[in-house]
C-alpha cells in the first residue's frame, strides 16, 4: 500500500530523518504545483507518495528528460 501523506506531513517526515535538510515546504509546494512530483488531490489537499519523492529525490531528472516530458504532446509554432 502506498505512504500517502500531504505536503506538511511530507515535510515533518523529511525533517525527521534529516534535521539539516535544505528542502522547503515552499520548495515543495512548487514542485507539486509545477506538476514535476505526480500528486492525488483529496479536496483542497495534495496527497504526495512518499516512496516516490524519496525515489525523486534519489534520482532527480535532468534538464533533458524535463525537457521531453514537457512538450509531449504540445503543439508547437513551427517558422
């Protein structure tokens, strides 16, 4: 089963297994909302896989696979 917590219990997570940690909740919240850490909404809340962050965090993408991820499927001006 998956550890689903929102933003702020993420946070506290992080926090506990690493006091010196320099990620934000507002760093985190913009990583949610930039769509780079895929999310469930409950209501007005985000609901975050645990594993699957601490895998983001392990293994961060490049700026490459951004990139190609962004613009799949995106239609663009062709001069």
């Amino acid at each position: 089963m998956a550890r689903m917590r929102t933003i702020r219990q993420t946070m506290q997570y992080i926090k506990e297994k690493d006091s010196d940690t320099a990620i934000t909740e507002w760093g985190l919240r913009q990583l949610v909302k930039c769509g780079k850490l895929k999310t469930h909404r409950a209501g007005q809340k985000y609901l975050i896989n645990l594993d699957n962050f601490i895998e983001y965090l392990d293994n961060p993408p490049t700026e490459e696979q951004e990139e190609s991820e962004n613009n799949y499927g995106v239609l663009r001006r062709v001069l």
